[in-house]
C-alpha cells in the first residue's frame, strides 16, 4: 500500500470526532460515518464539511484548525465504498449496532479495528460468523485521546504516547500492524486479543477500582466529581491487586506483554508520582468532573466486558481472581445491577469449553 490507509471513522462522538479530524489533519482521507438514527450528530460536520480542532488542542499531527473531510455520511455502503480501515470508536454496548449496520457492505481485504476493544473481535466473530466477508478484525487496549466536545469543535486535551493492537486471528497481528500503525505511530504490536483485553494496561484497571471507595459520594450527594483529583489511595491499592490478578492470568496464558496500570500511565499520559493517586491528582485533568450517570456506564462497560470475561476465564483455567469477583460483586450490590447476568460469558467469545492449548490456538488461527 503506497498511499496511506484510507480511513471511516464510525461514531460521531467525542472520540469518533477527534480520530477524524486529527488524521484528516495528517493528509489521511477520512470518512466521517454515523447510524441513519443519530444521523443529526454530523450535522456540524456535514454543513461545514469537516471538523474544527480548538487552538488549544494537542494532535498527533501537530496542528489544530479546521480538518476537512473526504464524507460526512450516515449511509454505510457509501461510508465503506473505499475504506481500507473501519475504526469503530463507540462504547462497547453499541459495538454490535454498528457492525449490523455496516457488515452487509464490508468487503475483502478491510480491517475493521475496534479502538477499545472488550473483546470485540472475539464477540462480532462469533455473533456474525459467515455472515463476514474475508475481512480482519482487530481491536487496540484504549481510545487514542482524552478529549471532549467543545460546541461544534472538538478540544483534544492529550494524546495517548502507547497504546497496542491485535487481530483476531492472531496470525494476521503483524499485517494489521503494518497497516494501521501508518495510521498512529503510536501503536505497539500485540500478539492476540489475550494481550490486549487481560496483559494490556488502559480502562478496566481504573474506573472501578477508583470509584469503589467514593461511590458513595458519586452515586449518592454529589453526582458525580472530579474523578482524577478524588483519587484516594486505598483506590489505588484496588487498582494494585487488580494488576496483580491481571499478570497472574496473562501469565497463565502465557503472554509476555503485561503491564501495571502505573506504568501505562507514566507511558501513556506522562504522568507520575510516588502512586497512581498521587500522579492522577496532579495530572493536567486533574479538574476534569464525570457525572455519576458517565461513571456508572464506564463502571458497566468495564465489569461487564472485561471483569466477568475475565472472572470466567480464570474459573476455566483454574486461576482464582478473588478480588476481581469481589469488585464485580460489590458494584453491583451499590448499582442494584445483576453484573453476572449482564457480564459476558465464554460462550461469546467463543472459548467455551476449551482448555488452555485451545484458547491459546482458537485466538492465534480462528479454530478451535
């Protein structure tokens, strides 16, 4: 491929804006696309033909102002018709409304890339199965940006500087990579979705672990707050043993990439401090306020497709994850949620019943 990748952005929200219009901003042809039923949230950028970056954004492409785009569409076929990367940046619950909206005009040869994944490769591939053109799916730990609508612009307060990627199957990783790392150098190459939904570092290690020991103030007086600098330290003990239990399976699956929450964020955010409380209480969003309806979706996003899949996977392979199954309890007693019923199971993923040597090759070549 001489040219660079050629890019649909599907989700016209916050992340969906910034991806668009920060690689718009690096010369890549980009297409904006939305479902027909949201079709109003492109109204900005279709009148105007692109989107607006505030001055005081920071990109990947070193450049704010106006990014044009090549479509602004909610029409699939016409949003896919020469697309070689379909990023998909909505939270996990909506995965499978875009992907039945735009599987019918999938063609070979794309790559479909989930930019937070929670398994999304394993899941859209067990849900649509035949239903597939010889496309790849592929899936990074993590959403590129820290970023937020701004009227009809989108303010890009920090870019993350790490974050990786891993197709299922995983025997096509390294073409993946090839492609979409022209897209953000910023992509590391990971070997299977085992590295990026357990080793890998991003969301589930701290919106759970963090807002346990102040839910009561969140769900309850105020809420919602000022979630990085209302960091406490006992939540960063929770954000420690939950690590702890994440390297213990990652080994037990025998993958090498696994990383602390700390150390990703030192990584990613170029943060630090003596802990992760202390490094999210000076961060530059330090003053950032999640309402507690926001914090309750992403505590949901997180137990429901990474937690319970987790939880399920060491019960397979005989790994216990006690404080992880404590987590997912707990918040469901403050949430009044049946997170065990909600959460996914193995049969989703297409793991059920196999054993280690079958996870390890159903996720490296599609076959069980």
């Amino acid at each position: 491929m001489d040219m660079p990748p050629r890019l649909t952005v599907c989700g016209a929200g916050a992340a969906g804006l910034a991806i668009a219009a920060d690689n718009a901003l690096k010369g890549l042809a980009v297409t904006l696309f939305e479902l027909p039923t949201l079709a109003e949230k492109l109204s900005s950028a279709r009148e105007r033909g692109g989107i607006e970056v505030t001055a005081d954004s920071e990109t990947t492409a070193g450049k704010t102002g106006f990014a044009r785009l090549a479509r602004v569409t909610s029409d699939p076929a016409e949003a896919l018709a020469d697309a070689d990367v379909i990023m998909i940046t909505v939270p996990a619950m909506y995965h499978d409304a875009f992907m039945d909206a735009i599987a019918p005009h999938l063609t070979d040869g794309q790559i479909v890339l989930f930019n937070t994944g929670y398994w999304a490769s394993l899941r859209q591939a067990r849900r649509l199965g035949d239903g597939l053109p010889d496309v790849t799916l592929a899936e990074s730990n993590i959403m590129p940006y820290i970023c937020q609508p701004r009227g009809d612009a989108i303010a890009i307060g920090r870019f993350k500087r790490h974050f990786c990627v891993a197709a299922f199957p995983g025997d096509r990783s390294q073409a993946v990579f090839d492609v979409v790392g022209r897209i953000y150098s910023q992509y590391d190459p990971a070997t299977s979705v085992l590295d990026t939904n357990i080793a890998a570092a991003g969301n589930p290690p701290i919106h759970v672990t963090l807002t346990i020991p102040i839910a009561g103030f969140y769900f309850d007086r105020y809420m919602g707050g000022k979630f990085y600098q209302d960091a406490t330290v006992p939540g960063a003990r929770l954000v420690d043993a939950f690590d702890a239990e994440r390297e213990c399976l990652s080994q037990h699956l025998g993958s090498d990439l696994f990383e602390a929450e700390f150390d990703f964020d030192k990584r990613s955010y170029l943060y630090d401090g003596k802990d992760i409380s202390e490094a999210l209480r000076s961060s530059p969003h330090a003053d950032w306020f999640a309402t507690a309806a926001y914090l309750e979706q992403v505590c949901s996003e997180d137990i429901i497709y990474a937690f319970v899949p987790m939880v399920r996977l060491g019960e397979a392979l005989g790994v216990e994850l006690p404080v992880t199954r404590a987590m997912v309890d707990i918040m469901g007693v403050m949430l009044q949620r049946d997170y065990w019923a909600e959460g996914l199971d193995l049969a989703a993923l297409g793991l059920a019943g196999l054993d280690l040597a079958g996870i390890r090759r159903f996720v490296m070549t599609g076959q069980a």
